[in-house]
C-alpha cells in the first residue's frame, strides 16, 4: 500500500449550497479524493458569549496528511465561516483499495 497517511476531515458548512460549491473546489483541486456532504446537522455551541443553535450541513472529506496543509488553507480561504470547524483524525484501518485509490486521487497533477 502506498505510504501516504489517510486523513478523515471534518468541517460543516451553513447551507447545501455552501457545502456542494466547497466540495467540488476540493475535489477540482485534487486536494481532497472525496466529500460526502450530510445535511441536516444540529449544531449547539457557544459564540462570542451567547450559546447559538443551527442547522447545518457536515462534509467529511479524505486526504492525505501530505495535502492537509494546502487543504487548510485553500478550505479556510473560501469558507463563508468567519473561524469554521475544520478537525481530522487519522484513518489506521480501512479497505486497501480504498486507502490507495484516495492516496492517488490526492497525488496527481493539480489542476489537471
């Protein structure tokens, strides 16, 4: 198996539209191998000292660790969040052909 540490990333976006039009400038960028987006997340937290409530719409998205820091960027950059939820965890297991092909989706030529 290539030696490319997998990513799970997680960010959540506040409309379907958001989340489609950030996914597709990750994969187009082959920064990213795949996003899922699931709609219909409630979200409670607590912002700038008031707790918030909303719906939202989670993306999970796979990398690699070596494309984590220009993912962050390039994700924060076009992001309509002023500070957007953006966590990832290492993936230690998972089907090999899988692991590989989202390693190779995320190596090729950029932009291409």
């Amino acid at each position: 198996m290539n030696e490319a540490q997998i990513l799970m990333v997680m960010s959540n976006a506040p409309d379907k539209a958001s989340a489609h039009a950030l996914a597709r400038m990750l994969v187009e960028t082959k920064l990213v191998a795949c996003v899922n987006i699931l709609p219909g997340v409630q979200s409670v937290y607590r912002w700038h000292g008031q707790i918030e409530q909303a719906d939202e719409v989670t993306l999970l998205i796979k990398t690699t660790r070596q494309q984590y820091a220009e993912l962050q960027q390039t994700l924060v950059s076009a992001h309509p969040y002023d500070v957007p939820e953006l966590i990832a965890w290492p993936i230690t297991e998972g089907y090999a052909p899988y692991l590989q092909w989202v390693a190779a989706e995320t190596t090729s030529d950029k932009h291409a």
